[in-house]
C-alpha cells in the first residue's frame, strides 16, 4: 500500500513540474506513409511546450515504437531518426489536451 501512495505522489510531483514548466498536454494524430498504410493511424498524447514541440515528440515516440517493425527506421537515433520518421509518418492534426479514439461498436 505504501508503494501505491509515493506512486500517486511521485505522479502528481511530476505534473505540477511539468505545468510550472509551461509543459501542456498535445494529441498529435499521425498517419503512416503509402508503403505503411496497412498500420493503424497513430495516436500520440505527449507534453510539450508548443504544438511544434509536441509533433517533434510524438514522431520520435511513434519511430522508437515501431523501430523493429520498420526498416527504415533500423539502427537510427535522434535527429536521424526524427528525419525519417517525418518521411514515413504524415502529421495529421494537433489537439491540446489529453484525447483518446472511440472505440465502440455502436457506432
């Protein structure tokens, strides 16, 4: 139980860091490239202190992420990978705040 309280208070440390930094919350939407379209549009919810910043940081994010499956992403690192990565993902749209997709069969 004790473990469970320093972990909100460690969560809630960091936020209001993160808001005296100017840090708000961005969803960035980014689709994938012609060669790639059979993968899921990606959704990204990162902090940032701009929406530039919040593209830069969902695109790296999105590459890490998908670094074993795509081969032009294989064994790049930072402003490399951040070049390729703006190559095969297309930036959709920048939302500020935290959003999630729907998923629902009702609609």
């Amino acid at each position: 139980m004790r473990e469970l309280i320093e972990t909100f208070k460690t969560i809630r440390a960091r936020r209001r860091a993160a808001r005296r930094a100017g840090l708000r919350p961005y969803t960035v939407v980014l689709d994938w490239s012609a060669k790639y379209a059979h993968y899921a549009p990606e959704i990204v919810t990162v902090r940032a202190s701009s929406p530039l910043a919040a593209e830069m940081d969902a695109l790296l994010q999105a590459a890490k992420a998908h670094a074993m499956h795509v081969d032009e992403f294989d064994g790049l690192e930072g402003r490399l990978l951040l070049l390729e990565a703006g190559n095969v993902l297309k930036i959709v749209t920048t939302f500020p705040g935290a959003h999630s997709a729907v998923r629902s069969d009702h609609f």
